[in-house]
C-alpha cells in the first residue's frame, strides 16, 4: 500500500510561525472577554457589553503592534473542564469571537479553558479563526478544579479532518499552569508525546496566569521540540521577554499589557507599545 497519506497528514502541519503571522517571533495579545452568559461573575449585561469590551482590548492591542491575538473565556471560573463546558457560554464565546476577526486583520486564536478541545475547535471553524490553543492534546493531569483530565487529540483531530477545517492550526500548552501532572509525566516525555499527536506549536507556561516559566523550562522545551515552534505563555513583560525569545519562537501575553499590569483591567495601548519595542530590540539581536 501506498504511503501517500503519511505525507499528506505531515503537510496539514504548519512548519514556522511566519505562515500565521508573517513575522518572526510573534506577540499573540489576549483578548479576555468578561464572565459570560451562565458563569458566576456575569451580571446580565448582555452581549452588546462582551462584544465592546473585547472590541475595545483588540483596538489597543492592535494600535499597540501585536502580531495576533487569541480571543478566550478568561472570566468564567470557576470552569468547567473539557466537553462540559456549557451550551449558554460557548455560543456565547462564539459570538464574540466572530464580532473580533470581523473587526480585525490579526490571525486570531481561541481558547476555551479548562481544555475544551472540541468546543474550542468548533468555536475556531464558527468564527473564521486561524488557530486554536489546546490545554492538553495528550497526557492527563489534574486541573486546580480538582478534575482529572487526559488529552483530547483523538476528538480534535478527527473533527478537525472531518469539519475540513485543517487549515486551523492547533497550538498545544505542555505542563499547564493551573494543573499539575499525572505522574511520571515529565516535560520532556509531555512534548515527545504532544507532537506526536500532531501539534503545530508547543506552549510553556508558569504556575499561574501571569506568572512567567523558568527560562531554563524554555530553553530545554525548544530543545525537544526540535523543529517544532515554541511560544512562552505566560508571565511575558518587558524585563524578561528578551531572554525568552533567545529560545522560544514567540510569545503570548495578557497580564502584562493591562492598564497598571492588573488582569482585570483593560489592555493599555502604551503598556502595549513599550513591550513591543523590547521584542523589537530582541529580535535584531537573535
């Protein structure tokens, strides 16, 4: 038999980051939308209000000079882990996500936490975005909602081929903040396995939101992603996003460029401005 589907399956992956963003060493800005629709912050101030204050982030972000953004649910915890996410809440992302890639030029990502991979695929193929972020693709660890979790890339995949939507290229979080691992899984053997699953782009983060990974975690990440783009995502600011891009291919941040570096606040055009000005610096120099 014939072995040309195996080289149709290694050309749905994308090889550099530039196919996305045409630029080297991209900034994916958040876009982190209010509590949604059935979520215990939302206080009924329907979609008119999500859809403006998400607009209002792209703006800045977008005036600020980042290469992309990634459209989530950032505000509806306590959440709900993979397929539970709830119908009320994922339309509702939806909805939002597709008021963003109307208004804007920037490939555009969603996620949906805690690893709602088919839910964030579908949210992907419904609002016309070029990329997905997966919590967990393969592996199993146990969210800080107290849910054991396992990777998801059999569901997303499959979907993926059969929606005809491989041109959604899926970026996948390896030792995710928030959770910790299954044991034995370490690192390295969390990006062997989440590559072989087909991952286009590997993320590492810290513990927390906002806070930043060990550079040495980078550094080893790329090691072993070998050919395979790696973004920080997490805990990026001005004072450390140059000695990440010594190793990783990009980065994605929120926290940092929020009025007063606050999560809660909206994004701060000049906050937006200033970091990249140190990413230009960063990537004259490697």
């Amino acid at each position: 038999m014939a072995v040309g589907w195996k080289k149709k399956l290694d050309e749905v992956r994308m090889k550099s980051l530039q196919e996305i963003f045409e630029v080297d060493k991209p900034v994916i800005g958040m876009v982190h939308l209010p509590p949604l629709p059935g979520s215990p912050g939302y206080d009924y101030y329907g979609m008119d209000a999500i859809i403006e204050n998400a607009l209002a982030d792209v703006k800045a972000l977008e005036e600020g000079g980042v290469n992309g953004l990634i459209v989530e649910n950032m505000w509806d915890h306590p959440y709900y882990v993979g397929e539970n996410v709830p119908p009320e809440e994922m339309t509702a992302q939806a909805v939002a996500a597709r008021e963003v890639t109307e208004a804007t030029n920037l490939p555009t990502g969603i996620n949906v936490i805690h690893n709602g991979g088919k839910v964030t695929l579908a949210i992907a193929v419904a609002s016309g975005a070029s990329f997905v972020r997966i919590c967990l693709l393969a592996g199993a660890r146990v969210w800080d909602t107290g849910e054991f979790d396992r990777g998801c890339a059999a569901e997303v995949l499959r979907l993926r081929k059969n929606l005809g939507a491989n041109h959604i290229k899926i970026f996948v979080d390896v030792d995710k903040k928030h959770s910790v691992p299954f044991p034995g899984i370490d690192l390295v053997t969390h990006i062997q396995w989440t590559r072989r699953y087909l991952a286009d782009a590997i993320i590492v983060t810290g513990k927390l939101t906002g806070i930043a990974p060990e550079l040495e975690k980078v550094r080893r990440a790329k090691e072993v992603a070998e050919d395979t783009p790696v973004l920080v995502g997490s805990g990026a600011e001005i004072t450390n996003v140059g000695k990440f891009l010594e190793y990783a291919d990009g980065v994605i941040v929120g926290t940092s460029l929020k009025n007063d570096g606050i999560i809660e606040n909206p994004v701060d055009v000049d906050r937006v401005k200033k970091f990249m000005l140190a990413v230009k610096e960063a990537r004259k120099k490697h």
